[in-house]
C-alpha cells in the first residue's frame, strides 16, 4: 500500500520508516527509528530525487508508482550515495529502463563500485554551479564534500525555494506520518535526536559543514523549504534549525551548563559526583546532566558534549589507567574534533590514583582548544566528610569559570 505526503503543489515525499533496524549505521541505537526519504517532481519531466534503504525498497517502489500514475520516470537524481540512500538505484533502473541519471563525477565513480549497472543509461554529469530545468522547475546543485561522504552535494529547486539537502539537516527518529518539522513539537522531541545525528555522524567536520552553510547563506532569501534525506522537512523557522547546525559545526557549546560523566566499579566515584551535582545546583547551577558512561551510549555522551560548555570527568584509576569506558569517550571526542569546553576532574583510586593526571594529559595532548581546571576532587577509595571543601571548591571554580 502507497504511503506518500504531498510537500508542494507538485512535490511528493515517496520514502519510507524504519522502526526494525537497531542500530543506524550498525553503530548508533535508534529506539525511535528512522526516516529514508525520497522525493519525486511531478513537471514536464518526473524526477526522483535519491533513493531508500534496500529494507524499505517495495515501500519506494509503490509510493513511486502511484504518484506516477501511469508516467514514466524521466530522471533519478542522486544526492548522496550512501547505501540507505543510494541501495534501491539498481532496482529503479531496472523498472524505470529509459530512466536518465543526474549526479556528480565521484556519485558516478561510487554508483560503479557498488555495482550499479549504470553505463546502460544516460548520465548526465553535474558540477557545482550547474542548472538544469525539468520543465517549470529549474535546479542549481552546490557541492556539499564530505558532509559528509565526498561525493555529496545539495540541489536547490530554485523555482519553489526547495533545498535538497542530502544528510544535511537531518535527524534520526522515524516520521510516522508527520513530515513536516512545525506538526511535531521538535525542540522537545526531536532537537536531541538531531544533536546526537549530527554530532556523531558529520561532527568531525564541522569546517565542511560551515562552508556548505556559506554557500547556503548566499541563497538563504531564496530556500522556503529544507528536504532533507533523514527525519522532518522544514517549511516554517528554517532559520532556528539553521543556528543550530551553526552551533554545533563551530564546536560553540548550545548551553551554559555542566555535563558529569562518572565512570565507578563499586558506586564510590558515583557518589561523588552526585554530591558534586548537588552542590551545583544548590549554587543556582541546575542546567546539569550526569551519565554513568557504562551505562550510556557513547553517542548520547558525545551528543551531550556537544550540546553543554563543561564536561566532569570522573574517573576510578582501572589497571594504573583510566577506566575502560571512560577512555573510549575521550577517543570519541578525539575522534569527533570536539573543541572549545571547559573540563573539571574527579579522580579516585584505591591504592593509586593515575585517572586523574591520565585524563588531564588526554586533554590537554589530544584535544583542541581544551581548559582544564586546576581544582580537581581526588578520592582514595570513597569520598568522605573531610572531601567536602575540595568538593565545594571544585564546584565554586566551575560557576567561576562560567563568568
């Protein structure tokens, strides 16, 4: 049974929701599923613009087919390559055989290393800059380079204002029949879902998604809608999600506020940082979030590092080292180019404490941009009463350090 939106008088949202995979990429959990969108333009010319994941092919294939109604489809333009997006090109080939193909030179080059049997079609090879109408509708595409595969780009419908954004402005969470962005409540129900796409998924570079927003900035006046190939379309405060994506891409912290991230075997350093949580709030600080990184995803901590100005590390000392987990957290910052926070220290350990000054050097080495606080809470196997003006203190320097 088809399943489609209309987005304009003569644009049609023709993908697909996936609430069976668990982990997008095979790496991230997505409890709330996710969206594969496609769009086809009805004009003189059809137009399919990208493709699905190959789970949800026969839901393509029948949206697809009822808004043609009948017509052929005259072109497949093609965005982004990725398999859950790219995976159904050979299928559309195969039903659609007079079917034209629109992309660039290293989407080409991708499209022939999957195995695609494209070279029995016309393909019609774009560059940035580029125009080509179907009729009413005339497109310009703009090279989009490691937003984040390099062979993505964005094609901006210059006719209606509609940006093609690729993974651009894309979410995770499955749309559930409500496609567009102002039908659900998305600061409340979505911005972490996007926070923690974006940041795990294209937050290493950041410096390409500020280029990709330049060359955006240049036709902002232009795009009333933003079509992206993951999660909602935006049709109304284009530029709200726009500043966070700004935010997030220059590494700015979203909020002024205290993210504690507790790595403890036996409940000892947990209890220090609750007691570190509660001295905060009771300084007027209540923008406080702690995880036990056993416990938590990795990209849920790396969505929040993002989000907040202060990280706590705190830290039971584990085989002279840092805690296992606690350590893979900060290679996923490594390795995800976070910069520009503020870090404070709990260490503890229960015949030698290493976290701490372990910790301290993985920041100071291989982070960019990075302070570290000089106070710093050191436990020897549990926290007591004679901890509590170190604890307080550590807590005073962070609220100072947010002046």
């Amino acid at each position: 049974m088809y399943c489609v939106r209309k987005v304009t008088n003569d644009l049609y949202w023709v993908g697909a929701n996936d609430h069976r995979l668990a982990l997008f990429e095979n790496c991230f959990p997505i409890p709330r599923g996710v969206s594969y969108n496609a769009y086809c333009l009805l004009d003189e010319k059809t137009v399919l613009f990208d493709t699905v994941d190959w789970s949800a092919c026969r839901q393509l294939l029948e949206n697809l087919a009822y808004v043609l109604d009948g017509r052929e489809l005259d072109y497949l333009l093609v965005n982004h390559l990725e398999p859950d997006h790219a995976a159904c090109i050979e299928e559309i080939l195969l039903r659609y055989p007079k079917v034209k193909l629109i992309s660039n030179e290293k989407a080409f080059m991708l499209m022939r290393q999957f195995g695609f049997h494209v070279d029995g079609h016309e393909c019609i090879e774009v560059k940035e800059g580029d125009t080509f109408s179907f009729g009413k509708h005339t497109v310009t595409f703009v090279g989009a380079p490691m937003v984040h595969w390099p062979e993505a780009m964005v094609t901006l419908d210059v006719t209606d204002g509609v940006l093609f954004s690729a993974d651009a402005f894309g979410t995770f969470g499955a749309l559930d029949g409500k496609l567009f962005a102002d039908e659900v409540d998305f600061e409340r129900d979505w911005l972490d879902d996007a926070r923690r796409y974006l940041t795990n998924i294209v937050g290493k570079y950041g410096p390409h998604i500020q280029l990709l927003l330049k060359k955006a900035g240049g036709v902002l006046d232009q795009i009333k809608y933003i079509c992206p190939l993951h999660g909602p379309v935006w049709r109304k405060d284009l530029g709200w999600f726009i500043e966070k994506y700004d935010t997030w891409s220059r590494y700015a912290p979203e909020t002024q506020g205290v993210l504690i991230v507790y790595a403890s075997m036996y409940g000892n350093t947990e209890n220090a940082a609750q007691a570190l949580a509660v001295s905060l709030c009771d300084k007027g600080m209540s923008k406080v979030a702690m995880y036990d990184v056993s416990s938590t995803h990795v990209s849920q901590l790396i969505s929040e590092a993002f989000k907040y100005s202060h990280i706590v590390l705190a830290s039971v000392t584990y085989n002279l080292g840092i805690y296992p987990a606690m350590h893979d957290f900060l290679m996923d910052m490594k390795a995800l180019n976070l910069q520009n926070r503020t870090f404070a220290i709990i260490e503890n350990g229960s015949w030698a404490v290493k976290s701490g000054d372990l910790m301290q050097k993985f920041v100071n080495d291989e982070l960019k941009n990075m302070t570290v606080l000089n106070e710093r809470l050191s436990l020897a196997s549990s926290m007591g009463t004679d901890k509590r003006t170190e604890l307080e203190a550590l807590a005073d320097a962070i609220l100072e350090s947010m002046k």
